[in-house]
C-alpha cells in the first residue's frame, strides 16, 4: 500500500493560500504545571462573525 498525504492538511503553501478561508481554529491549552486540567480551545476566525 503506497503512502498518502494526510487530506486534511494542505499538500503546499501556495495550496494553502489559495483555499477558502478557515470558520474556526482549534488550540490546546496546557496547565504547565497540573493545577487544572487541559483543554481545547476553539476560536471562531469567520470574517462575518458576530463575535469578532
């Protein structure tokens, strides 16, 4: 079996610019040292968004 690009990720830069823009971004966040507990974070990028 041949090995595939992930599909989820761009295969180029210029690929990457030349996509429709992202609706949301995903991040971690890590407590360093334990005190609470990790999370994901997701952020809404729409340029139209109410949020912004």
């Amino acid at each position: 079996m041949g090995m595939r690009p992930d599909p989820t990720f761009h295969a180029s830069p210029q690929l990457a610019m030349n996509a429709p823009a992202e609706d949301f971004a995903y991040t971690v966040l890590f407590s360093p040292d334990a005190s609470r507990p990790d999370a994901l974070a997701v952020i809404d990028v729409r340029q139209d968004s109410p949020t912004i």
